[in-house]
C-alpha cells in the first residue's frame, strides 16, 4: 500500500506560502505558512498533521491489541500534542505526548495499559517517528519548469 500527499511552497521561508493536497482529496491546495508554522496564526502545519497522523494510527492500534486480548472498545479518544523545538541543528519534533482515553466494558485497568503500551510501540507512525530518511532529487532549471 502506497499513500500521496504533495506540497507546493512559493517565496522565502518568512513570507511565503505553500499548499498542501492528498491524493484522497481530504486535503485540497490546504494552506500553509511560516505564521501558521511558527506563530499562533490559524490554519495547519506539518507538525499537526503528524499529531493528527499519530492519534488516528495509535487509536487504531490500540484497538487491535484490545481485540487481540478479546476486549471491544466502545470508544478510543487520543490527543497527539507534538512539540517542535529549535536545537544546535535546527528545528527537531522532540516529543509526541498521547492523551488517551479508552471506553472499554469489560477491561481491566492493566490490560488496558498493557494495550496502550503495546499499540505506542507497535503503531506504524510510532515507528516512523524513528524511521530511516531516504531521499530522491531531481533539480529542474527554470526553461524546463512550465
């Protein structure tokens, strides 16, 4: 299974602008910029969408080693709060904090931790926020651009 998203950024880090669309079309030329990056202006950035990314692949998770473990949930509620520091380097994510909050009838408290430890590890963005970068570069003159 493969997934696309694309970016499109035009002008200088500071008062440029960029839009970003997925192939699904949830995402459609969505605005982005420095201010929503880096201030307090509304619209999104790359970092929500891995908190978004995050909390929607956890939940999922999570739910899988509830049912591994014959527990149905009725409801799994999960905050993805990304913090993005400047270091020595530059800008790092430096932390995914979750918020759960699982409705699970018949679990026990362990087992519902045991769960939630198992789905953070085993959670596929978990494990991309870890992962190897690999990179393809193509570099276009402006007579080629259209």
């Amino acid at each position: 299974m493969k997934r696309k998203a694309s970016a499109v950024w035009q002008g200088d880090l500071k008062s440029g602008k960029g839009k970003i669309s997925t192939e699904s079309g949830v995402l459609t030329s969505t605005p982005y910029s420095f201010s929503t990056r880096f201030e307090t202006n509304p619209g999104t950035n790359p970092e929500e969408l891995i908190a978004a990314a995050h909390a929607g692949c956890f939940s999922m998770a999570l739910s899988a080693q509830l049912g591994n473990a014959q527990l149905t949930p009725e409801s799994i509620n999960t905050t993805a709060t990304v913090t993005l520091e400047k270091q020595e380097t530059g800008f790092t994510v430096t932390a995914v904090h979750l918020e759960v909050i699982g409705r699970v009838p018949t679990a026990s408290e362990a087992a519902f931790k045991k769960a939630a430890e198992e789905a953070k590890t085993g959670c596929p963005i978990s494990k991309l926020l870890n992962a190897k970068i690999t990179m393809d570069v193509k570099l276009e003159t402006a007579a080629a651009v259209s």
